[in-house]
C-alpha cells in the first residue's frame, strides 16, 4: 500500500495520461495505468503536474510592507531605497516575521515551494537576518528558504557594510550577496566583487549579487564576476542577479561578454516585473524594456531563472506572488514567443530555478522529491497563458494547499455547456 497515487496526468517533459506513485515522501514511480493500491488517490484527468515553483530572487524583509511609512510616489528604485531607509528605524523581529509568514503562505498556496530571499544587512541591528532565520526554520516543513547576505547600502559604500555581511554569514545565511554597482567607483565595485568572491570560496558558500541593476552600458561588474568565478574555481555556484545594464550594452562587448558567463557557469536571474517597471525610467521616448539578454543568453548555455523580486514593499506596490505571473511577463518583455521560448519562459521559474539554487530532489523522476503542482491546465504553455490555478500543491506526497477548479458558467440562452479556456498549443 503506497501512500499517494496521481492519475492520468500530462508532464513538463509533453508525456501525456500518465500515473504518479508517491511513497514515504518521494516518487516511486511514474508511467501509464501503474497498479498499487493508495491510501489517497488524486484524479486530474489531463492536468499538468510540474515540480513546484521556484522564486530565484526575492525581498522577504521588506515584503508587504508598502506604504510604511509611507509610499513611492515616483515608483522609482531610488525612491523606493529612500522608503525603505526610512522604514528600517522601525523594524521589528515580529513585524518582519509576521509579514513573511503570511507570504511564504501566499507562495504556498500559489504553487512555490522554494525561494532564495535576499536580506538586508545594512541595519546595524540585523533584527531582518535573525527575523528570516526564525522564518526559515519555522516553516521549514512547507517551503525551502534560502537566504542572502544583501548590503543593500553598500558593501564599501555602508560605514558597517562589510562588518555586518560577516556577522549575518556567522549567524546562519546562506549565501553570499553584493551590489558592486552601488558602490562609490566602479574600481570599487570591482574590488568588491573580488573580496566577496573570495569570502564565498574561503567559506564554501554560494554568490549572488544585484549586479547592474541599471540602464548604465558601461556598468559590466558582470565581467568582474565571471572572471572571479572561474579564477576561484566556483563554476556553477554563483548567480548574477537583473545584469539590466546589459540590455543597453554594446552589441559587440555584450557578445564577448556571453561566452565568459557561459564558461564561469554563472546562473541569471531576471527579474521581469521589476524591471520593466523600475528600468527605463529616465528615457523619453523610445523607452527601454531594461530586462537583461534572457532569449541570447538561453541560447549561448547560460541557465536563466525568473525571480518575483518584489511584492507590496516600497519597489513595488503590485503582486500576489504568482510565478506564472512573472513568466508571463517575462515571456512578453523578452519577445519569447516562439513555442520553444514559451518552454523555456515555465523552465524559468521551475526547472532553472531549482538548478540555481542548488536544491537537491528537484524532479519529476522516481527518488525525486514528491514535490509537486497540480495545474488547471494541460501544457506548460497553457499553463502560462492562463496563469493556471493551482488545483493541488503536494510537498513531500503531502497536499499542503487546494484550490477548486474555475469553470465559469454562461449565462445566456439557448444554455451553452460550461466554459473552458484550456486549449492545446500544437
Ligand atoms: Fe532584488
């Protein structure tokens, strides 16, 4: 007797009708018409089940926080550092909890099961760091929280920038951030690539800076970080997070640029939201799209993951943290609509992802994980296009969230049969 048994669902990978067996917190087994018997059996005929949705980069402590004090009124990222700044006197251990618990449960119940949060340490009280250390123990359980040593103010640039990065990594947080194009010279955030660089080698910690976060051609820390990369030898375990400026870039130095971070095993993540909002604001017309190289840097072998980035903080008053969400948007800014490109936009938010952050049991394959979405729509691209609802969402071969099947009715004679918007694409 297995614990969970799926019927006749569709995959990622485009297998159709096939059966999920779940035992013991993993998948046992998946193919056609597979006979056991199950204590709980879920029938979705014609349903996609993907792995869940994995958020790359994300802002917990400062997440449903918008309007405190006050809010953006120019919708800048300039502004929105200044809100946050002047947020930050009045933090609370509690405050920042209560705020990212009832996120982690929006992201649950969206389909999310793993999110890599940057957290401000600029605060010389570090209440965010030991607030999302409590978070992340706390639901460990339900959802995989990695955390991010963010000088948002600086590493340099911050009086305690560097001090404080050192005592958040002491205390617990996972990985190793950055802002190089903060700091006050572009020699100095070189440098400080470098030095965090080597602290993530030294400590055998994972990198991932903001790295030009601007409409600036000549911001190219970028070229910093895959060089440091591949000079410490950490291929694949550093992340180069919105690389924005590289949608202005030189043509020429951009096609130089894709090969070193193809090399260095550097991983992207975009943030489509965001920075189609927060980028380009200073132009007339025409205006920047600002989101980074995502279809040319697919194409030259880099692994591109979507992150949300933000939801109702001071960046960015919009957002129910839904990764379809962000792959639909990021699909249209990247001109991605060609089949295999809407593929490639649902792998940016599941299959990429998980690669980014190094999560381990992510699949759909027998001893995988039995982490998995149930989707009100038959195809990855269907699922985009509908921004699908999360009928089931499983974690460990257990149902953490349900949501009903929407079906609208028509309402007009002759009584038409009830509607639905799913479709394949051929
Ligand atoms: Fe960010």
């Amino acid at each position: 007797m297995i614990d969970l048994l799926i019927r006749q669902v569709n995959l990622p990978c485009g297998r159709r009708n096939v059966d999920i067996a779940i035992h013991e917190g993993r998948i046992l087994e998946v193919g056609p018409n597979i006979k056991a018997e199950a204590h709980q059996v879920l029938s979705h005929p014609g349903c996609l089940v993907t792995p869940p949705f994995v958020d790359s980069h994300f802002h917990m402590d400062s997440t449903l926080s918008v309007g405190q004090p006050r809010l953006n009124d120019s919708g800048t990222l300039l502004e929105g550092i200044s809100v946050w700044n002047e947020l930050k006197p009045d933090l609370t251990v509690e405050a920042i909890k209560k705020r990212a618990i009832e996120l982690c449960h929006w992201s649950i119940a969206r389909g999310t099961l793993a999110i890599r949060s940057h957290v401000d340490v600029c605060d010389d009280r570090l209440l965010a760091v030991q607030a999302l250390l409590e978070v992340r123990k706390e639901m460990q359980a339900f959802i995989d929280l990695q955390l991010v040593a963010f000088p948002q103010d600086g590493y340099y640039r911050s009086a305690t920038g560097k001090q404080n990065l050192l005592r958040a990594l002491d205390m617990g947080v996972d990985v190793v951030g950055g802002i190089p194009h903060f700091e006050r010279t572009r020699a100095s955030g070189d440098r400080s690539v470098t030095a965090l660089c080597e602290l993530a080698a030294d400590r055998g910690l994972r990198v991932d800076m903001h790295c030009d976060e601007n409409d600036d051609p000549l911001s190219q820390h970028i070229e910093t970080l895959a060089y440091e990369t591949h000079r410490l030898g950490m291929q694949g375990r550093v992340t180069g997070s919105h690389l924005t400026s590289m949608h202005s870039m030189d043509n020429f130095h951009a096609s130089k640029l894709l090969p070193l971070i193809r090399e260095a095993g550097v991983h992207v993540v975009a943030n489509p939201l965001i920075n189609i909002t927060l980028q380009g604001r200073q132009d007339n017309y025409p205006k920047r799209r600002g989101m980074t190289r995502v279809k040319e840097m697919l194409n030259a072998g880099i692994n591109v993951a979507f992150g949300h980035d933000c939801v109702m903080d001071p960046w960015y008053s919009m957002g129910s943290h839904d990764m379809l969400e962000v792959a639909h948007m990021g699909l249209h800014v990247g001109h991605m609509t060609g089949v295999d490109e809407m593929r490639q936009a649902f792998s940016a938010v599941t299959y990429n992802g998980a690669h980014a952050l190094g999560l381990e049991g992510y699949g759909l394959n027998p001893g995988d994980n039995a982490d998995l979405v149930i989707l009100q729509a038959s195809t990855p691209i269907d699922a985009l296009r509908l921004r699908a609802a999360r009928l089931e969402v499983i974690r460990r071969g257990k149902v953490l969230a349900r949501t009903s099947a929407s079906l609208p009715q028509l309402l007009i004679t002759p009584a038409p049969t009830p509607v639905s918007f799913s479709r394949d694409l051929m």
